[in-house]
C-alpha cells in the first residue's frame, strides 16, 4: 500500500504546552507479548512517525528495555523530527498494583528511581527523557519527602523534562493528592467505553490543575477491537490471558455485541470506541498498541472528525461495566 502523508490532529499536553499526535503509540505489546517481532515491530514505528504520529509510550518492563530500545532507535534515525518520548520506572519490588501496604522507600527509593531512569535514557539514546513516569501507585505515598525531592532532582540534573504518573487499573481516584501537589505533569489511566470511572473525579482534577491526560488501553485489551470470540485464546503467559479469564471473556463478547448496533456507518468498532474516549476534553492523548503497519494505518487514519455526536456518546455511556 502506498504511503499516505497526512497532518493528524494535535492536542495540547497540559501545561508542558506540547502538541502531540492525538493517536499515540503504546510499546507494551513490542517489548512484552510472546508472539512480538522486533523487525515487524519496527517497521511498524516507522510507518507511525511517517504518518504524523510522535508520541510513543515506552517502559523499562515492556521486555527489560527492549521497548526503550526500539524507540531509541526510531529517534536516532530522525534527528529532524519531533518525536516524544515517554518511559516509566518499574516498582522495585516488581508488585502491580501498587498497595498502600507498601513502603514508598520499598517501591520508588530515590536510588532506584535515578538509577532505571539512567538505563531508560541510555536505550532511548537522548540526553533527557520528555516524560518519565512511575509505572505504579498509590496516593498514601504522596506526602512522602523523598516523592517531590526526587522529582525535583531528576528535572534540575536535566535526567528528565516532566514527570508522570501510572495509575493502578479501577483505581483512578488513587492518583488525585498526586494531582494536587503540582508536582506531577502527566497521569496515564484505562479508560473506554466500558471503564468510564477516570471522569468521576480525575479528569475533572487534571482540568482543574491542567495535568496532561495519557489514556491506555482504550480498546479494552483488544475487546474493542472487535475481533475477539468466546474461542479467543492466548498464550499462557500473555496478559490477555488472565485478563479475560475467570469468565470474563464471555462477558466481554456479550457486552461488545450490545455496541455493535451503535457503531455509525462508515467507522469500525475500533473507531468508534477511539473516538469516544477523544470526545472528552480532559484527554490529551490516546495510546494504542500498534505492532502491525495495518493497525497503524488503521488507527492513524485521519481527515474524520475524532469526536462523536452527543446523543451517541449518551448511549455509549450506558454501557459503562458499574462494576469495575
């Protein structure tokens, strides 16, 4: 297929004052996922930044570097191009979700912090990270000294530009103190059609004190994708694997065959579930996992309008799982 040039819509990234592609790329799926392939998976960044996107969610965990590295890559070979680069530090003690239970000294001492932020920033091959972001939390850790010292010693030695924050999965309003202090640039959260539980109270936070939104995971795991039957399986150690059992595959096929009547005419299911979470303003921009060049034409596609019309967007938010 030939190469289509397009000028992707941009958002602004909270008070850093970015513009980033409103569509970014997740590097979970290329550093972590058993059936990854580096070539594919490269190829597929090329294509991305070929088509406007430049903003790219990477992380220590996502293969022990191997996403930092990829994404490095990409950078070095397109110097004149302005790429964002996002990271984060896993917890030392390697527990997700964060637990109140633990220590913040145990999970994100500085020594530990500035220690993965120096691995990241060597593989993404630049001499300061655009946004590294802790890849798990947990609130009661806020008023902790070494927190905001930490984050202040990683901007002034020039290791990092801004900081972020990941936020435990169902647990978005386990972020706000963070929020509050000012301290933190960016939050990453799940939010789709089916967990909708980010506009309680942390998008109206981040509004409030003009906090960037990363929103991961707006396909729910790929349910909204559309391509998953209660045949799907995966491979043992493959996240999905966990994530839709106990039954939860069989829910989540009923559920999305309830969206398929929504969907407008000329959008995919995919599309239509992008653009819902797009239509709130508080999101600044949406990661998607992309390690095929069609996911990316796909998901990069652009000339349409993102947003969708209220009376669906009304109907789509009936379909908010209460349960989450």
């Amino acid at each position: 297929m030939p190469l289509v040039k397009t000028s992707p819509p941009l958002r602004r990234f909270g008070r850093t004052g970015w513009q980033v592609s409103e569509v970014g790329l997740g590097l979970w799926g290329m550093g972590s996922w058993p059936d990854r392939d580096d070539r594919e998976s490269a190829a597929s960044l090329r294509l991305a930044a070929d088509l406007g996107c430049n903003f790219f969610d990477s992380a220590w965990d996502y293969g022990q570097g191997r996403s930092d590295a990829l994404l490095g890559d990409l950078i070095a070979a397109r110097p004149a191009q302005r790429l964002f680069a996002a990271t984060k530090v896993p917890p030392a003690n390697f527990k997700w979700p964060a637990a109140a239970a633990d220590a913040y000294e145990d999970v994100f001492s500085r020594d530990h912090v500035l220690d993965y932020t120096r691995r990241c920033r060597e593989l993404l091959r630049v001499p300061t990270i655009d946004l590294l972001q802790l890849h798990v939390w947990d609130d009661t850790w806020t008023a902790h000294p070494a927190f905001a010292a930490t984050i202040a010693e990683l901007k002034e030695s020039g290791l990092i530009r801004y900081f972020g924050l990941s936020l435990n999965r169902g647990q978005p309003w386990n972020g706000l103190r963070a929020v509050a202090t000012g301290l933190v640039d960016a939050v990453q959260v799940v939010y789709n059609i089916f967990d909708q539980s980010a506009e309680d109270a942390l998008f109206p936070a981040c509004l409030e004190h003009d906090v960037a939104v990363i929103v991961r995971v707006p396909l729910d795991e790929g349910s909204l994708g559309g391509g998953l039957t209660r045949a799907s399986r995966f491979a043992p150690d493959d996240f999905r694997a966990r994530y839709f059992g106990a039954g939860n595959l069989e829910r989540t096929v009923e559920r999305v065959e309830r969206l398929r009547p929504l969907v407008p005419e000329g959008l995919t299911l995919a599309e239509m579930a992008l653009r819902f979470v797009l239509s709130n303003r508080a999101v600044s921009t949406v990661i998607v996992g992309m390690r095929k060049e069609t996911h990316v034409r796909a998901n990069l596609a652009a000339g349409a309008p993102r947003t969708l019309p209220p009376p669906l967007l009304a109907q789509l938010r009936e379909h908010r799982y209460r349960t989450l």
